[in-house]
C-alpha cells in the first residue's frame, strides 16, 4: 500500500482526492522539475519511489511565506519507501539516483494545467544537490530560472 485517502486526510485536513496518478521511468540522473503550481490553484502532489532511489527536492514558491525560494531535499529509496506529501505554493525536483528508477506520483489537478510553473532546475543553489552531470530534459532545460520568474512577478498572479 502507497497510501489511503482517508488517513492523508486525517494529517492533512484540507487535501483533496487525487485525481491523476503517473509513472516515471528514469535512467541514472535523470532529473525532472522543477513542476508547480500558483498556490491559488490548490495543487497537491503525493511523490514515491517504487523501484531505485531519488533526490527529491521541494521549493517554496509562496511569495508570503518566511521560507520563500528556499529549498528541502529527501532521499527516497524502493528499499525504504516514503511518501512524500507535497502541498499546496511548492514546486517539485527528482533526480534518479540508480540505473533503473521509477517514480509515482498522485496529483488532484489534471494535467495540462492553466496555474502550472516550471522552474529551470539548474541553478547554483541546487549544484550540490544535484552532482555534476544531470540529464535534463528540454522543458526543463528551457524554463526560466527562479529569479527570472520573480521579477516577472510570476509568482504573484
């Protein structure tokens, strides 16, 4: 069992029923993210590893917050499975730490989504993190780095 509505519900009050589950298959780092959403849109994200291992990393893109753009990280294995339990105004990074790894990942909103953020990854606070050579895919590659989307005021619509 990954996990049960009812007892999510009993830790977290206010998160609703999922609504999308995916898969993800990744090689060796492979890193995806970051992937969010506007804190107003309510978007909640369930995370676990089911085969290999992952950095998982969360930022706070909730601009009223006191841990505004800062960053946690976790390891999560297949050998000692967690779940991660990503709330509302936080975007979400992985990157696959062995050669076969496959992550799943339950969302309430369906995708393509209106309120999503991508976050460029590649960033120097995250350089330790991440290790020398991740693999990124385009989108990722391709997104706004933070700071960008801060002075665009993206984070406030």
């Amino acid at each position: 069992m990954i996990f049960r509505q009812s007892e999510l519900k009993s830790r977290f009050p206010t998160i609703p029923p999922m609504t999308q589950l995916n898969y993800i298959e990744n090689r060796q780092s492979s890193l995806r993210g970051f992937h969010g959403a506007l804190e107003k849109a309510n978007h909640w994200k369930l995370v676990t590893c089911i085969s290999g291992a992952v950095t998982d990393a969360v930022l706070d893109i909730r601009p009223n917050s006191q841990t505004f753009g800062m960053i946690g990280m976790l390891q999560i294995t297949a050998n000692k499975p967690e779940l991660l339990v990503i709330p509302p105004g936080f975007a979400h990074a992985f990157q696959a730490l062995e050669t076969k790894t496959i992550a799943i990942y339950a969302t309430n909103i369906e995708y393509p989504n209106q309120d999503e953020i991508d976050i460029n990854p590649l960033i120097p606070s995250c350089k330790e993190i991440w290790g020398k050579s991740p693999i990124v895919s385009a989108r990722d590659e391709n997104a706004l780095r933070f700071d960008e989307l801060l002075a665009a005021g993206k984070f406030y619509a």
